[in-house]
C-alpha cells in the first residue's frame, strides 16, 4: 500500500515547484510544466495545430506573455504580472499606452467581497484585455489617467495534448485525466496534475489487467481536442475513468456519479469510501463542471467519474489568489492519492469466480481454512468473507455485488477469493 504520508510530501514538492508557471491552454508555462512532469512520467505529446475544427469548436492561437502592468503619472506600478499571474487576465492582448481612470475601469476586474484577493479569469474565444487586481488596491486609484503595458502575442501555434500509456493484459483502458492550464492555482489544476502523476508511478508498479491512460491536457478545449482525434475509438476503448481535479484541500471528500450513474466505477468508488473512515458525500452527475461533460456528453457518455475533496465552485478560495500552497497540504493530497489507488485495485480485482464445490459447502477445515474446533467459537471476519464469497461465486456475482451484500469492502473479499482460488476452491474465469 502507499504511505500516505511520504507520497503526499512528495506530491507538495511538485506542486509547489509548478504553482509558479504561468499556465494557460497554451505558451511558454505549459511547457515548462510539462518539462518537469517529464521527468517522472514518460509523456507523449500531440499537437493541435491553432485553427483546427474540433466538432463546434476551434482551437485558439497560442499564447505567450513577458509582462504586463499598470503605472500611475508617478512611474509607480500599481498593478504587475510579476508580482503574481492573476493579475493579467487570461490570453489578453497587446496594449501600449495611457488610459484615463474612465477608460481604464471597464477592464479591471476584481472581488468586492474579498478585497484582498485577486480574482482569476480568462478570455480564450474573444479578444480582450485586461487586469485583475486587489479591491483594496483598486480603490486606491486616484490618478487622472494610467500607462498599461501588456507585452503578449497571439499567433498560429498548438495546443499540447500530453499523456502516458500503461498496458495490461486487456486492452480495455481506465482513463485518468486532468488539466494543466490554470496559472497558480494550487487546488483547482495542479492538484490533479500531480496526482495524476503519482498514480502513474504508482500503477506503473503493479501487474495489470487494465490498460491505463494518463491524460494532461487543457480543460475543455483539450479533452474536446483529444475526443475529436479519438471519436472513432474511445467509447470502444475505456471501460471506465476519472477527471482528476480538486485533491488537495483539507475538505470532506465528494464524488460525482458517472452519467450512468449505477456503472461499476461508481459502485467500486461509493465502496472504498464507505470503507475510508473519511467524511464523504456522493452526488449525481450534472452536466457542468469539468472535462466530464466533455467525455460524457451523449454523443461519447464514457463512464467519467469525480473524486474530489471540496466540489469546485463551492469553496470560496476557487478561482482566487486564495487556492494557493496554504490551501493545499500533503496530507490532503496523500489521502486523495491513497483512495485513488483502491479504486484502482479494487477495478483489478474485482473479478467473477466460479466455485470448483458447488454442491454443499467444502470442507475448509482440512484445508488449514476453517478452525479444526469451534462450532462453539466465534467465527472471524474472514471467515464470514469466505463463506460468503463461496456461496456467490456462482458466475454472476463479481466480488464487488458480493461485498454491497455483505456491507464491507471489496479489498477485504479480493484477498479472501485469492485465498480461496489458491486452495482450489474458486475458478477465475475472467
């Protein structure tokens, strides 16, 4: 198993060394997150050419921005993207000159309510321009007009699609994806990022009968991008999968349904919550969010699940200068990361058996799994498991419909099925 513990500290050190890139679907900090996720994760790329038609999309120019800020008539900068990348909206374009404070206001942007924090916003499929800034900061603005500078370019370029392949002995593929794309935000973006990451190496390890596909892409525009170049193929190919976002803060854990709603992923996920001895909520899937509603739109309805701590949108850092590294915790991360990789044994194991006794129960105690004196003694845990697991593998139930009847975890039965078809008893047929 992992040690939550180490694994999330390790997590923490990656996520503090990318929180300082500039990110956006495209340019400079996208590369260089990727650079460094390269070092552990053999990734490789794809790239979508600025213009190309993706169903009722397009994929915007690239982006690439130096520096950006607003001075006032005594050379002062009240506003600078060094400082922190939140203060530059998002692929905003070029500007050189003086403003008047009129002229200037429609294009700040910032959070009454919060007047020490710096909103986060964007502006990929319109041409704008602008900053975002402290309101604090904002109602200091006295001057009658402003420099703004925002050195950036837009121009024909590529969006990066990048990801890493783990076969198994089926080439039926789970599918983890997260998003790069937000600047500085610890939770919301890199907090998937770099689980995604560490379930690479840690899957990496283990044998496998699933395929796995590890995706790092821009949210929306990318996993539309990859589904575009995948429609022939992808519904064939993924049983099951996540959107891997939100798994660093030090929230309740929630999971959002497939739009199945009852797939196994769902039920294997509900189980190792269940189990988890954390806080937790399940919800239904609603077609907003994430990249699910991209995977799950109808034309594809891949079974895309969320396991999430604190649901985006919901808690009030999201989208702020306040989902920094004071929001996340290693602990957090490992705990998100531990639970990630149950789901992932649990998918491993959960397998349907055929009892090699089927008629009356097999004598388990001359095969050193039964006390030899006890009818009068309380039978254990695993006991009970075996019984039971003997009793429903008949070819219809899997383990996972065994342990909902049961009430316990399914990583308990997989070990009791292993016991069991190493004594003869249990036929994987699978």
């Amino acid at each position: 198993m992992i040690d939550r513990n180490e694994t999330g500290l390790k997590m923490y050190a990656l996520l503090a060394e990318l929180f300082p890139f500039c990110r956006s679907l495209t340019g400079t900090g996208v590369q260089e997150t990727l650079s460094v996720i390269e070092k552990d994760v053999p990734l490789q790329y794809t790239y979508v050419p600025s213009g190309t038609k993706c169903f009722d999309w397009e994929v915007p120019d690239e982006w690439h921005i130096s520096s950006a800020f607003i001075r006032d008539t005594a050379g002062v900068k009240i506003v600078d993207f060094s400082e922190n990348n939140l203060h530059l909206m998002g692929y905003s374009v070029p500007v050189c000159g003086w403003f008047t404070i009129k002229e200037l206001t429609p294009h700040i942007f910032t959070l009454p309510n919060k007047p020490d924090t710096i909103p986060y916003l964007t502006s990929y499929y319109k041409k704008r321009w602008g900053f975002c800034m402290r309101h604090n900061d904002f109602l200091k603005m006295k001057d009658e007009k402003y420099y703004v500078e925002i050195n950036s370019t837009l121009k024909p370029g590529n969006l990066i699609l990048a990801e890493v392949y783990l076969p198994g002995e089926t080439d039926k593929e789970i599918l983890f994806s997260c998003y790069y794309c937000h600047p500085s935000m610890a939770n919301d973006c890199l907090s998937g990022v770099v689980t995604t990451a560490q379930l690479y190496q840690e899957i990496s390890r283990e044998k496998r009968r699933y395929s796995y596909r590890f995706l790092f892409i821009p949210e929306t525009i990318g996993a539309i991008s990859y589904l575009n170049l995948n429609q022939s193929t992808i519904k064939e190919r993924v049983h099951a999968g996540f959107v891997v976002t939100c798994c660093g803060d030090p929230g309740k854990f929630n999971y959002k349904k497939t739009r199945h709603g009852n797939h196994e992923i769902d039920r294997l996920s509900e189980n190792i919550l269940k189990f988890s001895n954390h806080p937790y909520q399940i919800r239904n899937f609603w077609p907003g969010g994430s990249d699910e509603r991209q995977y799950s739109s109808p034309g594809f309805n891949l079974p895309m699940g969320l396991l999430m701590r604190s649901v985006y949108t919901e808690y009030p850092q999201y989208h702020t200068s306040d989902d920094n590294l004071k929001f996340v915790t290693a602990q957090a991360l490992g705990e998100t990361l531990d639970l990630y990789y149950k789901i992932v044994l649990g998918m491993e194991g959960n397998r349907h058996y055929h009892s090699q006794n089927p008629f009356c129960e097999p004598q388990l105690s001359k095969r050193g799994l039964y006390p030899s004196l006890g009818v009068q003694k309380d039978h254990s845990d695993e006991i009970r498991n075996r019984m039971w697991v003997l009793n429903y593998s008949d070819g219809n139930h899997d383990l996972l419909s065994i342990a909902e009847k049961m009430n316990t975890s399914i990583l308990d039965l997989i070990q009791t099925a292993q016991i069991l078809e190493g004594a003869g008893l249990l036929k994987n047929e699978e």
